[in-house]
C-alpha cells in the first residue's frame, strides 16, 4: 500500500503491517509472482504516527511459505516456469534459493516440491503422466533440500478420487516427508461434500468420519502435518479445525474484499443459539450498497454516517488506520486532492486493499469464535454442536 511519508513522498509498505499479529509471522508466496515488493517493504512501519492506540510493533517473518507456482503453468504438457525454463526440483530449488531463501536467514522456509495440478475431468493417460511428474519431483526434492538450512520440504498430493489421493499420500509418506499438501481442491469446492470426501473417503456430513485408508488417514497415522491449498472461507476454516488440518491458505480475502468490493462484518454470537455453520457468523456487505459515503467538499472532511446495511467495528485497527491515512493512488477516482484511504469506495490499491485488510481482522476474530465453539463441542451433549462442530475422528 501506498502512503505520503514526512517530506509528503509517496512510499510503499507491506499491509502485513496492518494485518492481526496473528496472521503478520506466516506468509504465503508463490515462484508465479514477483516477491521482490514483500521483501523490500518488511520493515517499512508506514505513517504509524497516524494511530496511537493500536501502536504495536510489526512481527517479522518467522515462517515462509512459497510454492512452486503450478496453477500457472498447470495447461501446460512440459511444466514452464513463469520466467523462463523447465520445472524440476533442481530447478525448482535455484529458484527458491535465489529469490526466497538470501531474503530472511532467520526465517523458516516451507518449500513445494514440483507439483503439477490434476483436474476431475483428466484422461487417465494425462492424469498418469502428471501424478508421475508430481512423485518423481517429489522424490528427488527431499534428497536435495536434505541438507538445506531452514528449510522444510513440502510434497502435494493429487488425484482425481479418493483412491488415486490415498496411493500418493501413502508414497509420500513412505518418501519421509512430514509435511504434506491437498491440491487439486478449489474446482469441487462448489459442493462442500466432494471436498470432504476426497480426503476422508466419507460421504455423510452428518456423520463424518475419517476412513483410516483414505488421504487424511493416512497422512494422520503416520503423525504427518497436512495442509489445504486454496480453500480458506470461514466455513472451510471450521471444517480444517474438526478435521485436524494444520494449515491452510487462499486468496478469499482479497477476493472478496479487493476484487468484489465486499466487506465482511461480524454477527453476534449466542453459545445457546450456535449456528449449523460459520457462514452465520458474518455477514457480507457490498459497498455498491452503502448509501451513504464520506467526502471531501472544499476541504472538509464530512463525517460518515453508516447505511442499515451494518456497521464496520470501529476499534478495527485496520479501520483506524485507512480512515486517518492518506491515498496516495494516482489511479484514484477522487483525483490529486488530500484524502483517505476511504475502504468503502472502489478503484485503487489503497480502497481495494483497505476491504481486503478489514476482512482480515473480522476473519481472526470469527476464526476465535469457531475455535470457543468447537472446544464447547468437545464435552456438549447439543446435537446441533456434536454434528456440526465436534473433532472429527479416524475411525
């Protein structure tokens, strides 16, 4: 995000900066994308002069998380990267090494092996030649990263069923990698059940239970750390808390909030009224939908009065700090005039990123309300709360 520093030059900053503590110490990168903006704004502290009461110091990157980029070269026969060159773990690791590891010495580097994405809809001759590039990377990859400082490999897992999943997760396994990610994921996530199938091998979400043969089973017996890619909405998030996954990422918030102008505002939680799911903790407003907007007119800024539609916590640091900084996008549909970083308004990086921020610090604390929830679950004799919130457990 943009900001004017003392001298009035515009300057660059992370929106780590902005983010809950919670989610500032883990990122998430990908060889498709450049990393240069992340490394050069880390310890940038931005015009923290602007807010004094969520005055609290930046987290530095402890854990980095970079995969290999494979949604962007997964149309492709032979695997390319973005920047040129033929994917393999050696290659694949160069990469790595020369844009992520020479960045942050102190940090701790979750590196991909190759993988290369199958879809539902593969022939079985496509869907064998990409499963076999995905376990002949995989092999190699722990072999080369063995004796890599910091660095932790990760190998995916993909599949078109359950079975294909399961035979590739018990190979990993047997590989020795503790540490393994679901890909392939995202295109079913339409019908939560497909999704949960695959990795549990059940087909009632009334009544799930992890089959000790499937992908999660096995990953599970072998005390295996696992990982989702892509599917990160609330709702997801409590199904990754029941089922025990370890980590998950996505780009939910940016979606909704950058992309589709939606800001997401939490409900009220009542432990004798819990919902069936986490979508009822939150509600999604479109800023198309607010009414009425603050402006500038000669000078002033006019004080904004919410819609009906909800209100965005003010004690929102994120909040807070976008409604006393100021745009400095030249794209801005306001033009060169001093004002702020209003969230509520489209058509620049600080606008669009401001929702995405916003959604940031509702997502942290609707993530605490599933996890009260779910340990309620634990010793709860409510049906409601057993079905839908209780660990779910291998059977």
């Amino acid at each position: 995000m943009g900001y004017l520093d003392n001298n009035g030059r515009r300057r660059v900053m992370s929106i780590r900066r902005l983010l809950p503590p919670s989610m500032q110490s883990r990122s998430l990168m990908s060889l498709s994308f450049d990393e240069r903006i992340h490394y050069s704004t880390e310890h940038d502290d931005g015009e923290m002069n602007l807010t004094n009461s969520h005055d609290y110091p930046l987290n530095p990157m402890s854990e980095v998380f970079v995969d290999c980029g494979a949604f962007n070269y997964s149309k492709m026969e032979v695997p390319r990267f973005t920047r040129g060159g033929f994917v393999s773990s050696r290659s694949a690791l160069e990469e790595y090494t020369d844009r992520h590891l020479s960045k942050l010495p102190d940090a701790k580097y979750i590196l991909c092996s190759p993988d290369h994405i199958v879809t539902q809809d593969m022939s079985d001759e496509e869907t064998s030649a990409r499963l076999e590039f995905t376990r002949r990377c995989a092999s190699s990859f722990i072999d080369i990263t063995s004796g890599e400082k910091n660095v932790k490999p990760i190998a995916v897992v993909h599949g078109r069923t359950t079975k294909e999943k399961a035979e590739i997760t018990d190979e990993l396994v047997e590989m020795g990698y503790d540490y393994i990610a679901f890909g392939g994921l995202v295109p079913m996530a339409r019908g939560q059940a497909a999704v949960i199938s695959q990795l549990t091998g059940s087909d009632d979400l009334s009544n799930i239970r992890i089959g000790e043969d499937s992908p999660l089973g096995i990953a599970k017996a072998a005390g295996v750390k696992t990982h989702i890619f892509g599917l990160n909405s609330p709702d997801w998030y409590r199904w990754w808390k029941r089922m025990g996954i370890d980590s998950f990422d996505g780009s939910k918030l940016s979606q909704e909030g950058a992309a589709n102008g939606m800001i997401w505002i939490e409900n009220g939680l009542s432990m004798e009224e819990v919902p069936n799911n986490a979508s009822a903790l939150y509600q999604r407003l479109k800023v198309k939908n607010i009414t009425r907007r603050e402006i500038l007119k000669k000078g002033v800024l006019r004080h904004f009065q919410f819609s009906d539609d909800g209100e965005i916590n003010p004690d929102n640091p994120a909040w807070e700090y976008l409604m006393s900084a100021r745009c400095t996008s030249p794209k801005c549909p306001h033009g060169p005039d001093a004002h702020n970083c209003d969230p509520r308004v489209t058509g620049s990086i600080e606008h669009n990123m401001g929702r995405t921020l916003l959604n940031a610090w509702a997502f942290d604390s609707i993530m605490g309300k599933i996890d009260k929830i779910c340990e309620e679950a634990k010793s709860s004799d409510d049906d409601n709360l057993v079905e839908n919130w209780s660990p779910i457990e291998v059977e």
